[in-house]
C-alpha cells in the first residue's frame, strides 16, 4: 500500500509540473508574438526613416546644385547631371537586360 501512495504523489507532483509547464509554454508563445508584432514595427520604421534620409539627402544635393547654379559655377552642376544620366542609363540598361 505504501508503494502505491507514492506512486499516486509522484503521479500528482509529474501533474502539476506539466501543467505548469504547459503554462508557461502559452505565456512564452504569448511573449514570442508580441516580440514578433514589435519587431515587424521597429522594422517598417527603420525603412521609413531610411526613406526619409534618402529623400532629405536628396533635397540637400537639389539645394546645393541649385546654390551652385545661381553662383554660375556650372562645372559642379553638369557633372553632377552627367553622374544622374549614367545612373539613370544604368537603371534601364538592367531594366531591359
């Protein structure tokens, strides 16, 4: 009788720590979602923001070309318009390749 006493409180204790475990294995699914929902956050904001660096970098290069050009320093101006051109033949050059 005594064996099956403590086979029962083992049974009874192989229980408990199983459904503890099966908590805490939803909580951590719980956990990994939201990690996961915030993650994706974090990362459309980090390609917001590049564009937003792109296009400010952009406006800064319009402004100076356009500082340049109303100083009659045209050299600066058409190199940066030959550099623009080669980018763009470039770009449709992959486009058709």
């Amino acid at each position: 009788m005594n064996k099956m006493l403590e086979l029962k409180i083992l049974c009874s204790s192989v229980e408990t720590k199983v459904l503890q475990l099966a908590k805490a294995y939803q909580q951590l699914r719980k956990d990994n979602a939201a990690l996961k929902a915030r993650n994706k956050e974090l990362r459309e904001e980090v390609v917001k923001l590049k564009e937003e660096k792109r296009m400010q970098s952009e406006q800064i290069v319009k402004q100076k070309l356009s500082g340049k050009a109303n100083a009659g320093d045209n050299t600066d101006v058409k190199r940066k318009i030959n550099e623009l051109v080669r980018e763009i033949d470039r770009c449709i050059g992959l486009l058709n390749g």
